[in-house]
C-alpha cells in the first residue's frame, strides 16, 4: 500500500516538473520570438523615460512631446514647430559636430535674441540671466557622446574658442547643466561672415613627485 502511495507521489511530482519546464520553455521561446520580431521589423526596444535632444538648442525631453523631422536618412527632433523649419531651411546654422578619435562633441548655436525667444517661447524667460547675455552675441550648448550614445566628462572643463578669417580670437568657459546634460554659455562673437569654432578641453590635475 506505502508502495503504490510513493509511486503516485513520485508520478505527481514528476508530472508537475514537467509542466512547469514546458511552461518556462514555452515563455523563453515567446520572448525570443518576440526579440526576433522586434530585430527583424527593425523596432527598437527603449525605456519609458529615454530623452532625446533637440537639435537646435540642445534640450532634452521625451520623444513624444517634440516634433520630429526625417532629413538625410536621420531622425532629429525639436521642441515646437518653428526651431524644426529653422533647422530644415539651414541645419549646419544649428548644429555641427567636432570629432576627436571616438568622442565626438555635438554642438548648437544661436543668436542672443533667437535664445531669448525659445526660451520665452517655452515659458522658461525667467531662467535668463541678464548678467550673464550682457554684451554677447550667441549662445552655445555642447555635449559629448561616444559611439552614438551620450557621456559623462566629470571634472573636466570645457571652453569655446571662436576665430573669424582675421585671426581675431574670443573665448568663453561653458558651464555644465545638470538640468539639460549640456555644456553651455555665452560669447561676443568676433566680427566675420565666417568663423572657426573649436572646443577646448581642460582635464583635472594629478600630482607627480619627481
């Protein structure tokens, strides 16, 4: 009688492993199918709360509340309908890269005045500081990435340094936002049509006795 109790015991429990290594086969299987899918129809599995920038001051926001625009085989986004036909009408006026090696640094210019006007425009005027636009003719924000995904420099130090053809030369220290990821500030503009822009990196110090 104890027998043919531990057979059937036996006989359940093995029946249930079974169950449950088919219904763990048949979820792995699932998802790989669904990965395949995803890969084959070209999709893109991103989190809910992955930014993009815009390219043409550089801030950030979720995807679905910008306006995006397909030019040259790329995908680029704004934050409202007229920095799109801005960029569109001229995309190299608002964004250039500086590659160095791997790490490339993207990079958005604007008039004062056009700045002052997208960030009235978004309602964000009061974040303006006058002190700090006093004087200058444009407004640079800059931000590195490697391999086509964004970076963290750290300590590090950025400067903007602008050479028109005369060789007249300004510089201006761009200060990190953490709020837009960004390196930013303000800079007179030396005279021109046409000018050299280049970004200077300054690391943090180690110290060597000799």
């Amino acid at each position: 009688m104890k027998t043919k109790l531990a057979r059937r015991v036996v006989a359940s429990f093995l029946a249930i492993t079974a169950v449950l290594v088919f219904s763990i086969f048949a979820l792995n299987a699932e998802e790989t199918h669904k990965e395949h899918s995803a890969h084959q129809h070209g999709e893109h599995m991103t989190a809910d709360d992955e930014k993009v920038r815009c390219a043409v001051d550089g801030m950030m926001m979720k995807p679905a509340a910008m306006i995006k625009v397909d030019q040259d085989g790329k995908a680029y986004y704004f934050c409202n309908e007229m920095q799109a036909e801005m960029f569109k009408k001229n995309p190299d006026k608002f964004l250039q890269t500086i590659s160095v090696g791997n790490l490339t640094f993207d990079l958005n210019m604007l008039t004062t005045d056009a700045y002052k006007m997208m960030m009235s425009h978004m309602g964000m005027g009061g974040m303006i500081k006058a002190d700090e636009i006093k004087g200058k003719t444009h407004y640079f924000s800059v931000y590195p990435i490697q391999d086509h995904g964004e970076i963290a420099l750290g300590d590090v130090k950025l400067a903007l340094q602008v050479t028109n053809t005369e060789g007249e030369t300004k510089m201006a220290l761009l200060k990190y936002s953490k709020m837009t990821r960004t390196y930013e500030g303000f800079i007179a503009m030396p005279k021109g049509e046409e000018h050299a822009v280049r970004i200077r990196v300054t690391s943090p110090a180690v110290k060597i006795s000799l």
